[in-house]
C-alpha cells in the first residue's frame, strides 16, 4: 500500500483530544490537544532510529596488472562492507572522481596524488590509484 517508513524532522504527531490524555499525578484537565489558538499543535519526530549497521570489514590491496609486489599506480584498495549498502544512491560501474571519493571515504594516510573509485557491487567499493606519488 502506501506505507511510507517515518522521516526525522518531517513527520508530526498530534495527540487525540478524545484520549482524554492527562499529566501523572493529574491535575489539570485531560487535554484537548489545543494550543492557544485553538488548534491542535504537531509535534515533530526528532532523533534517530541508531546508528547504521554500515562498517568497513577489510582493506584489501590489489594489483590488477600483476607488474610487481609494491604498491603504486594503478594499484587498487577494495573496500569490503559488513552488510550490503544502498551504494550511496549509485549504480554498480558508475564511475567516482577523487573528489567524489573523498566524499564517501577517508584513508589515515595519503593513498596517492590521484585515484578514482566505483561499487563493485553492494558490499564492495574498488579505489583505483591512478598516481601513486605524493
């Protein structure tokens, strides 16, 4: 049907004044749900539903040419996730600039001047090391 699963800072919640929803010990009134002008006020969802189950289970380096046993140009370093991913909105092969990947990963030390990235498939992202100096 039309399920939709909730929004933080989107959806709202208003409490029915047929609840006959009071505070604990009660004093006042059961409310109505009306604020002062008469109206019922939404409350806003706000928080979050935990932090996500995406985490990185290995580095794995890979030299696609077999050339030698250092790494260097087009080297690669495969990224594989503990669970599959939505591939950040993007399609298996769908190429990533540099700078694209840096938006989506960040390395402890400098990989190389230059490289690009692309999801292999849910759970496995390939950075491809164009210029291995730096």
């Amino acid at each position: 049907g039309n399920y939709r699963p909730p929004q933080i800072f989107h959806d709202l919640i208003r409490v029915f004044a047929s609840a006959n929803l009071r505070e604990n010990p009660p004093v006042n009134l059961p409310t109505a749900g009306i604020d002062y002008s008469g109206r019922s006020p939404p409350a806003v969802l706000l928080g979050d539903f935990g932090p996500s189950d995406v985490n990185v289970s290995a580095l794995v380096g890979g030299d696609p040419d077999g050339a030698d046993s250092v790494y260097g140009t087009l080297d690669t370093l495969t990224v594989v996730f503990t669970v599959d991913t939505d591939m950040a909105q993007r399609a298996p092969g769908d190429p990533y600039t540099q700078a694209e990947v840096d938006t989506l990963l960040t390395f402890s030390g400098l990989i190389g001047d230059a490289y690009n990235g692309t999801w292999l498939d849910r759970r496995r992202f390939m950075v491809t090391v164009t210029d291995s100096t730096g």
